[in-house]
C-alpha cells in the first residue's frame, strides 16, 4: 500500500472516531462505562497534520466523497468493491493526477487491495 | 418412561461468542501501555484480524489520545474501529506484574480486552461488548478468578457465569 492510501486509511479511521466521539447520545454511552473522552483537542490536531501529507485533490476527492459515504476507503476482495458490492474491470481505473490510488467505477469510492 | 432432564440453555451473550483460545495473550511480554498495543496487535495480525498492524495501533493509539481506556481496578478496555481490521474481535491479555496504562486510579492494569471492529456504519454489537466486559469484571473476586484460571476455557466459564441469570 503506497503511503498516500495509508494516510487516507488513517484520516479516514481518526474522522470515524471524531464523529463517533462528537454524537452526544454515543458520547454518553462511553462515558457512562467509564470512558473519558476529554482528548478531542488532540484528535484535531492529529488530524490536521495527517490532513497536509495528502496530495491537495486527493484529500478534496476524500472530502467530498465523505459527506456522502461514511466510508470512503474501501477493500476490494475478489474484484468486488466491499463498498457497493459491484465487480469491478479486469483493467483498474486511477485516478487523474494521484496517479497511485484507484477507484471504483461504480461508486467512485477509494480502493485497497486485500 | 423415564425423560431426559429438561436443559435451560441461556443464549451467550456477543463477549462469550467472540472470546477464542486463539485470542489468548496468558502473559504479556510487556509492562508499558504503548508495548503492549503493539504486542496485542502483532497477535491480532499473526490471526489475519489486523490487516496492517501499524494502522491498528496507530488507531488504538489516537483512542488512547482520546481518553485512556484503563477504567480502573487492574481493568483496560482499548477499543477502536479501523479500516484495517477484517473482522470484530476480542483479544483478551493478563499480566500478573502489572501494566502502567495511565488508568483512572493510577493503578496498573493485570487484564487487558481489546476490541477491535471494523468501520461499519451501524454496529451496535461492539458497544454492547464494550458494556458486557465492565459488567462481567465489575466484582473483585471475579477479576481474581480470572488472573488465577488455569486456562482459557476456565477464564470463560468465569465470565459466562456473570450473565447466567439474564
């Protein structure tokens, strides 16, 4: 996995956390089992330095795509997208610029090989 | 005619069914918190749980950022979602020495369950695993029979036996 893809997985996991971290009603849930969650400051800033190591288009594509899906890097199993379920091409597709990183076809969404 | 004796069978809850001997750290290698992520990581990879290990602990490790999830009374509960991660899974580790994981009493953490899931949109069994493992080590002779069982198996009839009565 070159290292664009894995900064994408790792905003893409640090966002699922803010998010979770941010919904008041699962907040509460974790705090009630003991869980302080007092560090959202840090995970900001984590994320803003993970942020400016992505190519500028790469995180815009990332961006976007995310108000849209809750997951935007996905695997690809078998040639089958594991983000909408569709096959995919024998000749992947990249994207314009990165160079590096492929999407599907269907949903757009960024792939990893598993 | 005689009968067979009728058979309550209780319905596990989702910790007992994701308990497995191969998620089994006896004894840690380690003694500080950021080791010993990565030490249980490294088991969760060698099982095909952690896709890419480094992902893992980095996400474990922002969790711990986050708020330290050592909840005091010897107990740590890490828990984080990542992409990385093929499947939910519990992977539970003893230390009978004692691991420094900034818990909330200051006090060295001896059982340790990591849960890892990964990113799915609606998953509310991992929130409900994370609430049966406090309930289950809720009571200090509980938490000592577990450090003391002799195996795994052992460690989940202890734990199986918390929830009997739901």
């Amino acid at each position: 996995m070159n290292s664009q893809l894995q900064a994408l997985v790792a905003l893409q996991d640090l966002d699922l956390m803010i998010r979770e971290a941010k919904d008041p009603k699962r907040a509460t849930q974790e705090e009630e089992l003991g869980f302080p969650l007092g560090g959202m400051d840090k995970l900001e800033r984590t994320r803003e330095r993970l942020a400016k190591q992505i190519d500028e288009r790469l995180l815009q594509l990332y961006e976007r795509m995310s108000r849209r899906y809750a997951r935007v890097v996905v695997p690809v199993e078998g040639r089958i997208c594991l983000g909408c379920f569709i096959g995919l091409p024998t000749a992947s597709r990249r994207i314009a610029d990165s160079g590096t990183v492929e999407n599907c076809e269907n949903c757009g969404r960024i792939l990893y090989r598993i | 005619m005689p009968t067979a004796p009728s058979v309550e069978r209780r319905i596990e809850t989702y910790l007992e069914l994701h308990l497995r001997p191969a998620l089994f750290i006896p004894e840690l290698k380690n003694k500080k918190k950021s080791a010993v992520l990565e030490e249980m990581v490294a088991h969760l990879a060698r099982h095909q749980i952690a896709r890419q290990a480094d992902a893992v602990l980095e996400v474990l490790r922002q969790r711990e950022a986050l708020g330290s999830t050592g909840v005091g009374k010897g107990i740590a509960i890490p828990h984080a979602r990542s992409t990385m991660v093929a499947e939910r899974a519990v992977l539970l580790a003893r230390s009978s020495k004692g691991v420094e994981f900034d818990a909330a009493d200051g006090n060295p953490v001896h059982l340790c369950f990591l849960i890892v899931a990964p990113p799915t949109e609606h998953d509310p069994i991992y929130l409900q695993m994370l609430a049966q493992i406090v309930k289950a080590v809720r009571l200090a002779p509980v938490r000592r029979k577990i450090l003391d069982a002799p195996d795994f198996d052992a460690i989940r009839a202890v734990i199986g036996a918390q929830f009997t009565n739901e």
